[in-house]
C-alpha cells in the first residue's frame, strides 16, 4: 500500500511508487492503481492530480466533491507548488533555465507527446542543476524541476527537447537506457498549498529514491 504522509477530513497526501498508474487504464489487467488502493481505505478519496506510471512521488487526494472542487481550482490558478528531482542523460549547459515550448499529442505514436508549435498548448518548465555527475557516454545532470503548466508528459519531453531525456524513460529515453535503469529517474519530491478549509499553509517532502 502507498505511504499516507497526510491524512485528515478533507485531504491525502501519498508517496506512489513508481510503476503504478494513478487512475485506471483501459483492460482489465490495468485497474490496480493508486486511486483504486486509496479508495479501499478511504471511499470518498478522489484524485486531485495525476503522475505518470514510471513517476513516483507525491500526489494529492481531496475527500469528497466540494474539496476536490476547491483543489482542482487551486491548481488552475497555479497556488500549488510543486517540485521534482530528475536525474537526465548528458550535462545540462546552464545552471538554471526556462523551457517555453508548446507541447501537443503526436497522433501517430500515442500517447507520445511533441513539441508542437502549430497546435500546441503552452508549457513552461523551470529548471535548477543539482549536479553533474561522469563524463562521456557516462555523463549525466541531477536536476530539480519546476512546472508552471501541467501538460501531459510535460517534464519528460521538454528534457527531451533539450537533447537530456531522463534516464529510463520508457517513451523517450533511448533504448539502451531503458534496458539498463530499472525505473525512470524522475520524482515529485515536494508539493505546497494552503489547506482549503482551514486556510493553514502545508507542504511536504518525498526522499528522492534515486
């Protein structure tokens, strides 16, 4: 079972592990997720935001309808805080950046997102270096990631974009790294937001597993 870090009358806060999707796929071998297991324990717990299966890290359950309402309006206007811890292929050139790129589905190889800057949506990502580690084939950049938007696979293609994708990426990394890590180095390591009835600001913290 996923690590309840918080828990009261209004809200969940939980660690998922990486692997396990958020919210049940289409077949029947794809029901077991992280909502379906919270959900057992708490029934009126219902998913605010969603991590990609290979992401593992904090996610934000609201405890009936008006909760879920006032969180989901919370991420709209962009009060929730939100951090990751990525470890990418190569070293990053600059130290700390911005990626502005506009991000859409590539129709022909779902659910693959692009850089689409005819149809796409807007997505901006803010970047710190944490460290660079190796050299050559080996070399490889910690890096803590700041989404403004939350486009789908958002993280995942601006890396990519520029020329770093994560290691063990299963849709964008290059084979060889998908063969070698066991799992896709990148974690949601921090989230804040003021409680939505109390009106206290809470944050909390996952050790990056990596």
């Amino acid at each position: 079972m996923p690590t309840v870090l918080h828990l009261d009358d209004d809200l969940l806060v939980v660690d998922k592990p990486a692997g396990l999707l958020s919210v049940p796929a289409r077949g029947a071998d794809r029901q077991d997720c992280l909502a379906a297991r919270i959900q057992a324990l708490h029934a009126d717990a219902l998913i605010v935001h969603r991590l990609d299966a290979p992401t593992s890290g904090l996610v934000l359950f609201a405890r009936g309808l008006e909760m879920l309402r006032r969180m989901s309006l919370a991420f709209e206007q962009r009060t929730v805080g939100k951090q990751y811890v990525a470890v990418v292929h190569g070293h990053l050139a600059l130290d700390e950046g911005e990626i502005d790129l506009p991000l859409g589905e590539d129709a022909a190889n779902r659910p693959r997102q692009i850089v689409d800057h005819l149809h796409g949506r807007r997505a901006l990502t803010r970047y710190r270096v944490l460290a660079r580690m190796g050299e050559g084939a080996e070399a490889c950049t910690r890096v803590a990631l700041k989404p403004v938007t939350g486009r789908a696979h958002q993280l995942r293609v601006h890396l990519l974009a520029l020329g770093h994708p994560i290691l063990g990426d299963p849709l964008y990394a290059p084979p060889a790294s998908v063969a070698h890590f066991v799992r896709m180095h990148l974690h949601a390591t921090h989230i804040a937001f003021i409680h939505p009835r109390t009106r206290v600001p809470l944050q909390f913290e996952s050790p990056v597993p990596f």
